[in-house]
C-alpha cells in the first residue's frame, strides 16, 4: 500500500495528528516502521469506559508527545514513498496489535474480523464467474442491502438489475425523514468496508446517510440497473425450469410478468410502519401522523405535541423539536437503558477527517477499535449466570456494573429532576432492549415545556390523550413513534417456493426463521439479506453483517455456477439444525429475559429478530458456503 497523494501540507498533518486517535496511531505506526516496542509499556493504552473512543489512550502526555511526533515522521516518509515495514501481519500479530489497541485479550477466532478490515484485505472481492447464456439475478430493494448484492454481483460479473419501488435510492434513510433522524452506530462503523467516505460527523444525520448511499451507487455505477417505481408484487418458484416467475407493476401501472434464475430479496425490516392500537385513534381532529412519513407541512412552532412511543425514533425526534414546539408530552411504555457518548452529535474536526482519507491504515484501526467497543466486547456480560443471585436487575457481575455505570449517568443528566427518576430507569437488565445512544434525552426532561407520561392510554379524544388515571393531555398535533411490524420479515411481496406453499405460510404469523438470516429449505435460488436472527442486538455494523450475508451468498452461487448446477436450495436438515442452535443460545441470554417487552421476541416468546452469535463467530459461519449443505440440481439446458 502506498500514499496516492503527495501534495499535502505537513502542517495539515501535523495539526490531525495532534488531536488524532492514540490507539490507532500505535497501530499505524507498527506498520509503518516495524517497531514493536510501540506496543509495550509506557505505551500500551488502558481500557476505555463505555463507548468512548478515549483519544488519549490514558497515557501521560508526555508518551503521547512521542507517539505523535512518531506518527507525524512516520507518516511524511511513507507519503514520500517509503514502504510499509509490516505490510500485513501474520495472525499472532494482528491478534496482538488488537488486543493492545482495545487493551484487553481478543478471542483468537476474531482475527478474521481483523484481517477483513485491514486495507490489504480482498474478503470482499470474487472471482469473475462464467455464467450461462440468459442467466440474470433480480434484487428487490435499493437501500443498503440492495446495493451491496449488486456490487458484489457486478464485481463477479453477473447480470442483474434492481427493482425499486420508489422514485429514489436509499430505503431506509429516504423513507424517514423526522427531525434528528441519525444513525447511533458510529458512522466509520456504519459504512461499507469496500466504500470508506469523507463524514463530515462522527454520528452522521439521514440526509448524510443518504448522500453516502448515493455517492456509492455513483461511484459503483448501479444507477443504469436500478428499475425506479417498480414494485415486485409476488416471485413463484418454477421447478420445470429452475426460474422464478416475477409479477411486477411497472412504472406507468401496468402488471408484467419478468424471469429470474436468482432473486435477492434486499427489503430489509424497518417496513410496514405499526400503528398503535388505540380507542378513538381516528377520531383526532389535528394532523397525525408516524414519524416515518413525517409531514415538512405541518407547522410545530408554539403547538401542542404529543408523541405516542419513546423509543429510538421519538428518543431522535423530541429534542430536535423540544425548543420549537410550545408544550411537548411523550407517551412512554416502558423506560430504556440509554449510553452516553461524549462525540454523539458532533462534527468531526476538519483535520482529523484528512487524516482518516488520507491515511487508510488509521482509518482501519479507528474502525476496528469502533467494531470491537460497539460490538464483540459486551457480548460476555449479555449471558445469564445461573449463580447470580440478583436476576431480576442483572444477567451476571459485569452486567450489574454496566446498570450501575448507566445509572450514574441517568442520575447526573437528570439533574434537579431526580422526581423523574422512578419514571426513567428500567428495572430490566441493561441491553435487553435495543440500547439507545443519548442525544441529551434526560437534558431534554429537565425542560419545563416537556411532560413525560408512563400511564396506558386508554383512548384518543378529538383534543388529546386519555391515560388511565383520568388525565386528559391536550394536543394540537399527534405524532406516532411506534417503529415498525419488524417481526413479519419480507411482507413486501408475495413469494411462493418449490412446493407452492408461501414463504408466509411456512413461517407463519411472526416465526421467520433462515439458515445465517439468508436461505430457507424449499425456496431454491432465493436469498434474503437481514433476514430473521441476522441483527447482532449486542452491537455492531448492521452494514457489516449484510457483507457477511453477501460474502456466503456469492461463494453459494460462484460454486453454483462454475459447478454446472441450476439449482440450490438449503437442506432441511442444516437449516433445523442451525435455527435449533439459535434458540438454544438465545435461553441463556438477556432477550429471553421474562421482565421486560421487546420488539426482538414473536407472540411466543421467541427471539426472531437478533443473532445470538459474536460478530467474529458469524463471521466464520459465513465464510464459505458448503454445497453439501443445500440441495444441488445439475443445470436444465433449455
């Protein structure tokens, strides 16, 4: 690897090493010169406290002086064409460079992760395969999941197109546009690894997330196959020649009937929106509306708001609009655990962005650090230790500290408004709900224009909301932050497998289940990206469990192809096997916890939405596809 510029100013350089990330500047700076005292004492980093990125590394200053002026020469010398003197790593050493980054031993198994991340690393590429005469790959979505199938699909050279209902790219992040709607993974997280961006925060906003997912179909030049405003109405399985038929509506309204040999469905969860089920819910004379089809048109300025939920999306809503609004209530169900992050919401100093574009080694180590405190590194204290003799507040000892630490945080953010106390802790274990990152929630209670409500809502009145104690709260505008039917997977079309049974038929109401969230028996050559169990509910780049997902499904179809088959459909027996093992681990884990309700379990208690799995242990799941793992048909000649 070598610099590709070399017009920069070294005082712009200077000026981002000297706030630049310690940690990672270690990292960066074993590659560049090879000097491996760098990872010993007195330079060796302490662990951080929660999410932080801790900058510093908890080393003196002068340590740091001398890790930045290492960084700095070090830095100018490669940029003037010096090589790497450790260009890649073997295993021990990644695995050792990782466990003094993050200061704390890393499993053996999560060097795949490590080695993913690095900029040498081609986990992501494919061998171009030869694919039959006619052979075309359909994907169905054009969000995020979408467009990583089809860069991996025309890196590999396989014919394919897009279908998108709606007039633009972007899923999710086009679909909700309420006030503060974010990402609350670190956006150098939540990020492709094949596509690294110049963010302008560390937490980035929907219109940047969208941009970001522009600038990738541009830069991958997906537009010319993206079919805008056509939806898949149903894709039914034809046995006799190992094609699906696709009913599709096209743009001007007309039903037409399209092939594929291999469907991809990219819908992702976060669709339909859930309504509450509220008395009198029609009958609100003012605007009302879900946050994911936010109204720009409705005025909020000196109006009485209510907002009926107070998870992520109203959690990103109500202080956004807290200053705006004249009174502002929030209809709470049940408390959430929330973490603190000094960095959340701000802007990324302009140096430090030239250094993570310029620099592709610490914006690897800054990432790898990020996907190891966001994710893997809790993954222990989300067990139930059977010894543990207070169940009922905490899962084990390091669960109880993680309560302890954020209660510390709720009780000094709320301030004088410690009456709110009782009202905002949960009494269920932290992490058993998806963990919320502060935006200056508790800040925002303390406002005396804002009323939180934890009494049921017995109806909707013309005027407001009726709660069970006999208040009424008056309203000009209701707003309804419920999120969304996540646990009915793929309700976007209709889709009908070998047997002809339906794919809703065989799952059910709300019992979704895949082999690695992405292959179902009876369903040949039809994949799903974020399907059921695939979400890492301890933490992580959902982006990054998608390129997993990507990663099997096309050494699936490479060996597909180059081996002369026509059809491949996951065993049932592998497919059993597997999603018993995922019960199985989700017994012991915080979201079977009996004390608390989560959009993760179905009607019967079951876990459908989150993986039970450490990210470096689905990593290696979704290394390689085995054939004998699926059903393999030899090809139909036509």
């Amino acid at each position: 690897m070598t610099a590709n510029r070399t017009d920069l100013d070294a005082q712009a350089l200077a000026d981002a090493v000297a706030i630049a990330n310690i940690p990672s500047l270690l990292m960066m700076l074993v590659h560049m010169t090879g000097e491996l005292h760098w990872l010993e004492s007195p330079f060796r980093p302490s662990r951080g406290r929660g999410v932080t990125d801790h900058d510093s590394g908890g080393l003196g200053e002068a340590e740091q002086a001398m890790v930045r002026s290492a960084a700095l020469d070090a830095i100018l010398a490669w940029r003037a064409g010096r090589p790497l003197a450790i260009a890649e790593p073997d295993a021990a050493l990644r695995r050792r460079m990782m466990s003094v980054a993050v200061a704390e031993d890393i499993p053996a198994d999560y060097d795949g992760i490590i080695s993913a991340e690095l900029p040498f690393a081609r986990h992501d590429e494919h061998p171009r395969v030869t694919v039959p005469a006619g052979f075309v790959a359909v994907i169905v979505g054009a969000g995020v999941s979408g467009l990583c199938a089809a860069i991996h699909f025309q890196r590999a050279g396989i014919p394919f197109e897009i279908l998108e209902k709606s007039s633009e790219l972007g899923g999710v992040w086009r679909d909700n546009r309420y006030p503060g709607a974010g990402v609350d993974t670190p956006n150098h997280l939540y990020s492709f690894t094949f596509a690294p961006y110049d963010w302008s925060r560390y937490f980035a906003l929907r219109g940047e997330l969208k941009e970001y997912l522009e600038h990738v179909a541009d830069k991958f030049q997906l537009r010319r196959h993206i079919r805008f405003n056509t939806t898949l109405e149903a894709a039914d399985y034809d046995a006799a020649t190992q094609r699906w038929r696709l009913r599709v509506t096209e743009p001007d309204g007309a039903t037409v009937r399209r092939e594929a040999n291999l469907v991809i469905a990219a819908v992702g969860i976060f669709n339909p929106i859930k309504m509450p089920d509220i008395a009198g819910l029609e009958q609100f004379q003012g605007p009302c509306f879900h946050t994911a089809e936010w109204r720009d048109d409705v005025e909020l300025t000196g109006k009485r708001v209510a907002i009926i939920g107070n998870g992520a999306s109203c959690m990103q809503t109500a202080p956004a609009i807290q200053h705006e609004v004249g009174a502002l209530t929030i209809f709470q169900r049940s408390p959430h655990w929330v973490a603190p992050n000094a960095q959340f919401g701000k802007p990324i100093p302009a140096p430090l962005r030239l250094l993570l574009k310029e620099v592709p080694l610490y914006r690897a180590w800054y990432r790898l650090r990020l996907g190891w405190t966001y994710g893997d590194q809790i993954f222990n204290a989300l067990h139930k230790d059977p010894a543990w003799p207070y169940p009922e507040r905490a899962l084990n000892h390091a669960n109880d500290g993680h309560r302890a630490y954020f209660t510390q945080y709720v009780v000094s953010e709320l301030g004088e408004r410690q009456d709110l106390l009782d009202k905002v802790l949960p009494k269920y274990p932290p992490f058993g709900k998806r963990m919320l990152m502060d935006n200056g929630w508790y800040r925002m209670l303390r406002n005396p224009k804002v009323t939180l409500v934890d009494e049921p809502i017995t109806r909707i009145t013309a005027n407001g909301v009726a709660t069970a104690d006999g208040s009424e709260y008056p309203a000009d505008v209701l707003v309804i932050a419920t999120g969304f039917d996540v646990l009915r997977f793929l309700t976007a079309f209709e889709v009908h497998g070998r047997s002809g049974r339906s794919l809703r038929e065989v799952w059910g109401d709300d019992d979704a289940r895949a082999y690695l969230g992405a292959a179902m028996p009876d369903f040949p050559n039809f994949f799903c990206l974020y399907g059921p169990n695939l979400q890492a509910g301890h933490g992580g780049s959902l982006i990054f469990m998608i390129e997993m997902q990507m990663r099997y499904i096309m050494d699936a179809v490479t060996k597909m192809l180059d081996g002369g088959f026509g059809a491949l459909e996951i065993r049932q027996d592998v497919h059993d096997a597997y999603n018993e093992d995922v019960d199985r681990e989700h017994q012991d884990m915080v979201w079977t916890h009996p004390g608390m309700r989560t959009y993760y379990r179905n009607s019967r208690g079951r876990i459908v939405v989150n993986s039970p799995y450490r990210n470096a242990a689905f990593f290696e799941m979704s290394r390689e596809a085995k054939l004998e793992d699926f059903v393999a048909e030899p090809r139909i000649l036509a």
